[in-house]
C-alpha cells in the first residue's frame, strides 16, 4: 500500500499527485520532487540508444527511514513515483510491479479521453478511485 | 435565442407547462420525456416536433432550458395553426394562439392537482378536475385580468355564465372575439374546466383566436367540453350562440379526439413513468434522436466515431470539459478512445441528464452499458480491430486445435476423394520460399527417381522396417515438434492453419501424432503390410520436417523479402507452406509417378529408405492412388493457378480462408482415401491371420496326437 503516489510528466511538472492524508503532504511532495533526479539519472544511464530495452519500472529509487520510493517511467517520459512505508515489509517487488502496471493502464484510459489534453492535471474519477484502491488504508 | 416575447397570457401558460415540465423542479431545465411527451400531445407529426426542437435550440443544447422550452411551445403554436416553422415567425406572428395539448384524465387530473392545488374548489362544479385554469386563462390573455389569483375566483362566476367560448367561435368572428378575449375567457375558461388540462390549454388557444383560422377545426379538436351539460348550464350570453350550437358538434369531434389523444398520452405517460422509474433507461424517442445524431458524425451505424469528433459533438453541449471528461469515461466501455452506437447514446444520454440537472452516476448504470454480447456489437469489434480479433482467434484456435486434429485426420481421407491432394502441394509453390519449393522439386526428383525403380521386392522392405520405425520413431517427434511448433505459429492464422499440418502429418497420419506414442504403436501393431505403408509415412514426415525444419527459417526471412503480400500472409504461409511440404513430400512419396510439374526442389533429405517405401507404396498405394495423383497433379497445377491470386486479392483474407479452407478439403479426401486403404490392407492382413489360424488348427490336432 502506497503512502503516496505521483504522476510527473515529461517536463518534469506534477500531472497529479494523492498522498495519504494523515501524512504531512508537504513532506511527500518534497520527497517525489527530489527523487526525479534519481528517476533523470537512471534514464539517462540506459542510453538513448537502449530506449527499445529500457526497463519501464525503474525500481527503487532511494530509501529512506520511514519510507522507499519506487519509480516507473514510460515510453512517452511520463513518470510514477511510488512512496511506500517502509515498515511495510511485505511488500514484494512483484507487488509494486503489479501496482505501477495498473497505473500505467489507468493513464492510458486517461489518454484516451479525447476531452484530456496531454498536459492538463488529471481529474478522472477513474483514475482516483485506482489510485484510492492502492493508498494505504488509513482510517 | 432571438428574442421571443410573450403576451402575458403566454408568458403564463407557457410557464405552467414549464413547471409541468420541470419534473425535477430544477426550475431550469424541463426533462426531455415530458417535454417530448406534451410535443406528442401536440398532436404534430414527428418531422415537425423534431424541427421545433432544432430550431429552439434544445437539440443543439441536448436540453431544454426554459428559453427553448418557451421557444418550443410557441413553435408548436405556430405549427398547429398551420404556419410554417419559421423561427422569425416567433415574434412576427401576433395573436398566435396558444399551443395546444391533448391531455388525457388522469395526465389532467394530476396535473391540474399539482399546479392548481388551490384551484380545488373550481373543480368542485365539475368532476373534480376541472382547473381553475378560467381565472387563468383570463389572467393569461392579460388583457382584461392583471391578478390571476383574484380573476380566477372571480371568473368562475363568469364561466358559468358564459357557457361556450369554443375555439371555433374566434377564427369566423376573430376580430369580434378578440376584442371579446377579456370576456370570453371566461367562456374559453368554460371549456378548460370542461377539458381539465386538455380543456386547460385548448381554452388558451382559443383565448388567442388571433389569426389563426386554420385552427378552427384543431380547436374545435382539443375543445375540451365533454361535459356537454356543462355548456348547457353554461349556456349564456356568450357573443355568439353560434358557439354552442358548433359545441356541441365540436364535443363529439373532441370526445373522438381526445380518446385518442388519450391513449397516445396514457401510453406516453406510462412509458414516461416508466422511465422514470429507472432514470437512465432511453425512451423510443430519445433513442431515435440519438441515432440520427450518430447518424450526423458517423453515417455507418456500425462504425465509431473518433475520439476527436465526439469531443466536438459533446463539447457544444456548454457542458464543462471535467464533466464531459467524466462522461466519457463511463461510457467509453472498451476504453478505445472511439464510440460505438451505444456508447454514443450512453453518453449523450448522459449529457442530457446533466443538463437536466442528474448528476453523474459513479459508474455507468446498466441500462446504458452497451451490449457487448450482441453478434452485432462482436462482429463490429471484430471488424474494427479485426486484427484484434484474429490475434484473439488464434489465441483460442490453437488449443482447440488439438482435440480437433484426430477429428481433423478422420476427415482428411475424404479429402482424397475429392483427388485434390495435388491441390494441397500446388499452393507450396506460390507460397514457399525458393528455397523450400526447391527442396521439394529436389524431393520430387528423388521420388521420381526411386520410382523408376520399383525393383526392391516387399522383402526389402522389412529390414528397413525396423530402421525406418527406428528412424521414424525418432524422427517423429522431433517432426512433430516441429510441426507443432509451426501449427502454432500456423494457429496464428486463424482459418486453415490447424487442419492443414494435420494432413501432411495425416499422411503419416498416425505417425505423425508423433506425440502419440499411439502413431508408434499403431506403427509396431500393424500388419506387415501396414508397416511398410506407415513407415512411408513416417518417413514422409520425417523428410518433411525435415524440409520444413531446415527450411522453415530461410523460409520465413525468405517470405519476408518475398512481399508485403506474403508477409502479411507469413504464418499462414509458413503454416501452408508446411503443410503444403509435408504434404508434397507425402503426396510426392505416395505418387511415384507423379512428378510434380512445379518442380519443386527439395533439400537432399530423402534417406535411402524413401525409395524402398515408394517401392513399398507403389505396390500398395499406388494402384489406388495412381489416379489420385494423377488426379492430384491436375488439379495442383489448377490450384497453383488460383494461388497467386488469392493474397493478391483484396479480400485476400477471405479468400486465403476460403482457400484454406480448400485445402484442407483436399487434404482430408487424401486422408479418407487413405484411410480407406488401410482399411482395406487391415482386412486383407486379419484374412491371412485367419487363414494362418485355420492353418494351425489344421495342423494342431496332427500335434495332439
């Protein structure tokens, strides 16, 4: 279960970002803007020329105390940034997988609404109830 | 909108029928079942209700707002008095009367009881639905009353009094009356209350006579008095007696009328009810009108509208883009980015419910989810992503394909029937790299060559059985992996592909099951006879999985740089070409004499046993083949013809399906003829083990003593 969940376009400008509300969300949106960097140097370590080969999940990115961060990147540099609790042992690396893969077709649901422009901040409800399904279940 | 103004008897009217309209009492937006359902009482054709609702704007909107609403109603006025649908024609026409609407009872009860809940004791002189709607009228014609309240109770003296303003009364004395407007809504108010709602509006037509004269008879239609004794009571000054005296006729014109207003009503009432009860179901109408707009985008109820044209069509609606995004979302089903007929309707149904002040459900209500398990809606997916679809076939075809073989072996004999097992090898060359048809021309060649020399006697044979089981029983499964492989590269191609390797493999049939160790068993187990037929087989597959194996890849990059033709072909063309192989190779072995006009090459894989089994064979086989192949070689050469054509073709899908489909014919005649004939060796063995018997018994009691 994610604390927090971003989706970052290609330029590097948030296209939607949920975290868990207890949390301090300034400290997460912090954190997912800082983890760009690692997201920027591991695409670039693959190369150009390797973009065919390029892994979509990016793995973890850095972890912390409290909490790992998992990237996923795709083909058009859209990117999902994962926080995770780190107590949260139990989440397997095939979990998270499985969690940016939904992501991933939920975006490209999103894409296909003609009424989203590529761009815009996302506000599909759809989307929100994906992203919900997989915050932590905070009461 | 331009400019729309209303008399205030208008003004008036029109706002009762909004309010009636405003079943949600959004005080906006009246609900299209209502709206649509008074245009049907109405009483206009359907082409003139959907022209006023164009030209009000509702259809642009998907709503009607109170402006169109207005706008729609006096469209409707202007329509029944027999004007044409002009919308200058709003404001230019004066003294248009008010539209009318055949209302049935119960429709005129409730209505009255919800508008004119304070009208109660108007109705008491009457049946009890009788509106208040004189006052009203009178109010409306706002040209003797200023307070509706007030001249409503203070008409209904006059209603008594002045019995019959029937309609028909304005149009001959139109001047007279409309001067007499302030005194004959009472009259006019007479009938409302004689009508109930119906009454309610025809009285407002006729409050309006104006110039309208065509509308006399209407009038005289919706005349709403079927309470004749009312007249009669009512029978008073009224400007013109004439009026009663057409009443009465009127009545009973209105009486017929009103039934069958009424029944379109009720029955519109209940539909309407009915969709009320769920909210989402689409009326007959609605539906239509969404089809014709479908219809406007997209010609081909059966085809999609883009992403981005929807986006136009649904973004007149003023709606918000969040709004119309999430939209989109619930009825888009298949996430395609485009809509189906039904998704269309889904959506615009949507749009229209927001408009009408619904909000948007979290998730798509069932009665507007598209039917996905309709054969229409299959077949559409299937032909728009038809690529789709046969990427899904093949998925499925392939582990069907399995228990279809033995199916598929059965039938392939009565293909030999048909003497088409040319036809089967003919496709090779046309499809097969060069590479392949020359590995069989070379196969063709050696065949040939060994069966110039039949010499080797049936005892040869059997010491090259057990090799040949040997090598057949090894080769086999590596064949039939290979073939198994190709297969489902072959399933890849939905229509031909199963049955086609089967028959080449059938040839062997039994042998090749190389995964059966039945086809093993059924080697060891048959007659000697047998053997030597079967291992030809065997060996068949072996040279040509041998051939396919070894050709199988040259083959494929070699049918990519053949054309895009035949790449787009590749896996049936790799699936045909091998089971055009191995059928050659068995058709090669079983027709010694048959050499091929194609000329196919074929790799140097014929191992020594192959001419001893054409020998085999020969004595065998080619006697009841003989005319196969002969028959075959005709028709392959007449099926190489048809060939080329096929994956030229437009429909070559179709056609490559159909000739497939052909093949696979052909093949299984082979396969029955054959079968037959092992059959027929079977027999021929099991007498000689009888005789055998016979002899041992014969021989046995000379043993017991």
């Amino acid at each position: 279960m994610a604390v927090c969940i971003a989706v970052i376009a290609k330029e590097n400008y948030p296209l939607y970002i949920r975290s868990v509300p207890t949390e301090n969300e300034l400290k997460f949106h912090y954190t997912v803007h800082t983890s760009l960097d690692v997201v920027d140097e591991k695409i670039s370590a693959m190369g150009k020329a390797l973009v065919d080969q390029r892994e979509l999940y990016l793995g973890l990115l850095y972890p912390t105390e409290d909490y790992k961060v998992y990237g996923y990147v795709t083909n058009s540099r859209v990117k999902f940034v994962m926080v995770v609790d780190s107590s949260n042992t139990a989440l397997r690396d095939n979990e998270i997988r499985s969690m940016f893969r939904k992501l991933h077709n939920s975006y490209t649901d999103i894409m296909c609404n003609p009424f989203y422009n590529p761009g815009d901040r996302i506000h599909s409800r759809a989307f929100d109830s994906m992203v919900n399904s997989m915050m932590m279940q905070v009461c | 909108m331009e400019g729309l103004t209303l008399s205030e008897a208008e003004q008036r009217y029109y706002c009762d029928l909004f309010s009636y309209c405003d079943t949600e009492s959004t005080k906006k937006v009246a609900s299209n079942g209502r709206v649509l359902e008074l245009f049907r009482a109405a009483q206009l054709p359907n082409d003139v209700v959907m022209q006023i609702m164009e030209q009000c704007g509702a259809t642009r909107l998907g709503y009607f707002g109170r402006s169109q609403f207005y706008i729609a109603l006096k469209l409707v006025a202007v329509a029944q008095s027999g004007l044409p649908l002009r919308v200058e024609s709003l404001n230019t026409v004066k003294d248009l009367p008010l539209p009318r609407f055949a209302m049935t009872k119960n429709e005129q009860e409730s209505r009255h009881a919800a508008l004119y809940p304070s009208d109660a004791d108007n109705s008491a002189s009457y049946s009890g639905v009788i509106p208040p709607p004189p006052g009203r009228i009178q109010v409306k014609k706002g040209s003797v009353s200023h307070d509706a309240v007030q001249q409503r109770t203070s008409t209904d003296q006059q209603e008594s009094t002045s019995p019959v303003v029937s309609p028909q009364q304005s149009p001959p004395t139109s001047p007279h009356t409309w001067r007499k407007h302030s005194r004959h809504p009472s009259g006019g108010n007479n009938e409302r209350p004689l009508a109930g709602p119906g009454p309610f509006w025809a009285p407002f037509s006729e409050a309006q006579p104006g110039s309208s004269t065509s509308s006399d008879p209407i009038w005289s239609g919706h005349s709403p008095p079927p309470h004749q004794e009312n007249w009669v009571s009512f029978a008073d000054t009224p400007p013109t007696s004439a009026l009663l005296a057409m009443h009465p006729a009127s009545v009973q014109d209105q009486t017929t009328v009103r039934t069958v207003a009424s029944a379109t009503t009720t029955n519109e009432i209940r539909r309407q009810s009915s969709s009320y009860d769920d909210p989402w179901k689409i009326t007959d109408e609605q539906r239509q009108y969404y089809v014709n707009q479908f219809k406007t985008i997209q010609p081909d109820l059966n085809g999609f509208i883009p992403g981005s044209a929807a986006k136009e069509f649904f973004t007149k609606s003023k709606l918000p883009i969040l709004e119309l995004s999430h939209i989109w979302e619930l009825s888009d089903f298949d996430k395609d980015g485009a809509l189906t007929l039904d998704e269309f309707c889904a959506a615009f149904h949507l749009v229209v419910a927001r408009k009408n002040g619904y909000d948007l459900p979290q998730k798509l209500p069932e009665s507007l989810m598209p039917k996905l398990i309709d054969l229409e809606d299959s077949t559409e997916v299937g032909e728009q992503t038809g690529e789709v679809g046969y990427s899904s076939s093949p998925a499925e075809a392939p582990p069907s394909k399995s228990p279809s073989m033995p199916s598929l072996n059965q039938t392939w004999p009565e293909l030999n029937q048909s003497s088409e097992d040319t036809a089967i090898v003919h496709p090779v060359p046309i499809r097969m790299t060069p590479s392949k048809i020359h590995m069989q021309e070379m196969e063709l060649k050696r065949t040939g060559s060994d069966h110039a020399n039949p010499t080797s006697p049936l005892l040869v044979k059997p010491p090259d059985l057990p090799e040949e089981n040997k090598i057949s029983s090894s080769v086999k499964f590596t064949p039939g992996n290979t073939v198994r492989q190709q297969q489902a590269g072959v399933v890849a191609y939905p229509p031909a592909v199963p049955p086609r390797p089967q028959p080449s493999q059938g040839a062997g049939p039994h042998v090749h099951r190389p995964v059966d160790a039945e086809g093993l068993i059924a080697h060891t187990s048959t007659s000697p006879q047998q053997i030597p037929e079967q291992p030809n087989f065997a060996d068949f597959s072996q040279f040509e999985a041998f051939a396919v194996s070894g050709v199988n890849k040259e083959e494929d990059d070699e049918i990519e740089t053949h054309s895009e033709v035949l790449q787009v072909e590749k896996p049936p063309d790799s699936a045909s070409s091998l089971r055009v192989a191995k059928a050659d190779g068995r058709i090669e072995d079983k027709a010694p004499a048959n050499v091929p006009s194609s000329g196919k090459g074929t790799t140097p894989l014929a191992p020594p046993p192959k001419p001893i089994r054409r020998r085999l064979k020969s004595e065998d086989e080619l006697r009841p083949e003989a005319e196969e192949h002969t028959q075959k070689t005709g028709v392959i050469a007449a099926v190489l013809a048809s060939q080329p054509s096929i994956p030229r073709s437009v429909g070559k899908d179709k056609k490559a399906i159909q000739a497939s489909i052909r093949r696979n014919k052909e093949t299984n005649t082979v396969l029955a003829r054959l079968n037959s004939e092992l059959q027929q060796q079977l027999k021929d063995v099991l007498e000689e083990r009888i005789s055998l018997e016979v002899q041992l018994e014969q021989l046995r009691p000379f043993s017991h003593l």
